[in-house]
C-alpha cells in the first residue's frame, strides 16, 4: 500500500509516507461491519517522526469501496 502526502490548494511536489504490503493487523472489523485501517507512517516534514493514521469506513462505505473495484475488473 502506498499514501503520498501533496499540498492540496496549490501544485507542488506528493511525499511517500507509507509503502509497504497492507498487514491483515493493519484492519480491524467492529460488529457492525464497519472497517478500521490503522498505520504508523513517517510525518509529512519530518521523516524521523512518526504518526498513527487511522482511517474508518462504516459497512456501506466498505461495500462501496469493494464495488467499485469489482466493477473496475478487480475481483477476478
């Protein structure tokens, strides 16, 4: 998996935060179905801090995510 980090109101240059293989411990699931993708990536400025990034989607959103990639041909 790769996050890239870029200055979003005006052009400039992304940084590579995170690039690694997603870890199945990387992903949490509660008991409604909802997903948790949580990291520890390097700061935006400063590549010897750290930060835990934690990125929740509800089951609907996961589904959706999931559809758009079967529908793009990604499941097969």
């Amino acid at each position: 998996m790769l996050i890239e980090v870029g200055p979003a109101r005006r052009p400039g240059i992304a940084d590579t935060i995170y690039d690694r293989p997603l870890q199945k411990d990387d992903l949490q699931v509660d008991p409604n179905g909802g997903i948790a993708l949580t990291i520890d990536a390097s700061g935006i400025r400063d590549v010897k801090s750290h930060y835990r990034y934690r990125i929740s989607f509800t089951a609907v959103e996961a589904g959706r995510i999931a559809g758009t990639i079967a529908d793009a041909g990604g499941f097969a």
